[in-house]
C-alpha cells in the first residue's frame, strides 16, 4: 500500500488536469497503521520491512511500465525531500487529508504531511510507538512540534496516548471538525474552491516556500520571495489577477 500510494501521488502530480489532491480512507478509518500480522512479521525478522523492494520488483506495483521508486524522490526541490513521505514537500499540489475515522502511527505521520487536516469528530488519533518499544514513526518528531509546538508535541509523542479529533483542533493540528456524512463533500468543496480561486502558479510557488523554509534562514526566504514576484508578475495569470481584482470578479486563470 506504501508503494502504491507514491504512485498514486506521483500521477496526480504529473496530470495537468489535476490541481488539488484529497487523501482520505476507507468507510470506517483513515489508517490504522500496521496491522497485527505486518507487526508479528517484524517482530519475527528482528527488523522493518516497508515492502518497498518487493514493489519496485514488479510485485505490488500497479503498473509494471511506471515503478514505485521514483515517486520516493523529492521531484528535484531539496534532498532533504528525497526520502519517504518527505517527498510530499517536493509537490507542486497542495494535499487535503480527510480524516474519516481513526489515524495510528504511519497513519498520523501521512496526515501530518499533508498541508490541511479535515476531520469528523470524535475519530481517535495516536502516535502509537510507544507501546510497542518504537521510535516516532516517519518525521513525526520534526512534524509535531512544528504543527502543534514543542510541548503539545512532547505530550502526544512521550505517551502515545489516544485522543480525539476535537483535542487536535483545539491544538491547531486539524484544520476544521465536519459531520461524519458532509466530511468528504466539504473537504472537496474546499479543494474545488481553492483550485478556482488561486491560480496553480501560486500554489506551486507557496508550497514551495513554506517547506525550503523550513530548512533556511530567513533572508533567503526573502531574497527569494523578490526573485519569484519579479518572475511571476510577467506571467499571463498575474495580468487576469490584477484585472479580475480591477473588475472586482473572479479570476479566469489559466
């Protein structure tokens, strides 16, 4: 499934047609994280085992002509990005999730990296390696304290206790609490109006940003931000901006 959700992310980044990409689960959880048997297999072999070789082998790929391997890689933005789930900040779209129900372990650290959180209330959320003598799982130290500061991450990383959607909203890591049965529609909704309303460009551009500028000072963060607005504002979706704004309507993008 790891394998197979790089692929899936890769293609939507490659399709033009695409502008905003929805992650969420199936009827009743968003991920659970390993299942008992993955973890007993672990546990038998003394080490981890993503199943990552055994895709890029042709095994457990979609389509055989397009590896897995490759959606690994960062796109080509940072090597910090070339790694997995990382990858995701290399993207030029942004990524809704939409937790539907419960999220564990990896299954936290795939919403963590998304850059919006939608949920219904009252599904359980946990780091979860704790009571299994793991460390945190997949970024989740470097991305918790930066969504919910270092002291609310501490809390939920030291003790891999559950909690509720309605306690991460009120931390800041969920973005909005929906219904159970409007959840999708409205993440969708939002998805729809973001693509409509900002032009791809920006988004691309924004995204990147956010995410090098986790790994730099903020003079470059400047510096390049100059660079970008002297680039952008000779593009055509600057010029429909700019009248859209004049004629006080929407903007017919590109």
């Amino acid at each position: 499934m790891h394998a197979e959700y790089m692929y899936l992310i890769a293609k939507a980044e490659q399709d033009p047609s695409i502008r905003t990409i929805v992650v969420t689960g199936d009827e009743w959880a968003f991920c659970v994280g390993g299942d008992a048997d993955a973890l007993s297999g672990h546990a038998e072999r003394g080490s981890y085992d993503d199943g990552l070789a055994a895709a890029n082998a042709g095994t457990n790929q979609p389509d055989a002509n397009d590896p897995a391997e490759p959606a690994m890689a960062g796109y080509g933005v940072h090597p910090e990005f070339d790694h997995q789930f990382a990858f995701h900040c290399g993207l030029t779209k942004p990524v809704i999730a939409a937790l539907n129900g419960p999220a564990a372990g990896i299954g936290l650290a795939l919403a963590c990296f998304a850059d919006l959180r939608f949920a219904r209330p009252g599904a359980k959320l946990t780091t979860a390696h704790g009571k299994l003598n793991l460390p945190a799982e997949y970024g989740l130290s470097w991305l918790l304290p930066r969504h919910v500061g270092l002291t609310k991450a501490m809390d939920v990383l030291l003790t891999s206790r559950p909690f509720l959607t309605e306690e991460a909203f009120e931390m800041g890591l969920i973005n909005r609490l929906c219904p159970s049965d409007s959840l999708l529609d409205e993440t969708l909704t939002y998805a729809e109006a973001l693509a409509s309303s900002v032009s791809a460009g920006s988004l691309a551009a924004t995204r990147r940003q956010v995410y090098l500028d986790q790994h730099r000072g903020v003079g470059t963060s400047v510096v390049e931000s100059i660079e970008r607005l002297s680039t952008m504002m000779g593009q055509p979706d600057y010029r429909r901006g700019v009248e859209a704004l004049r004629s006080k309507s929407s903007p017919d993008f590109e």
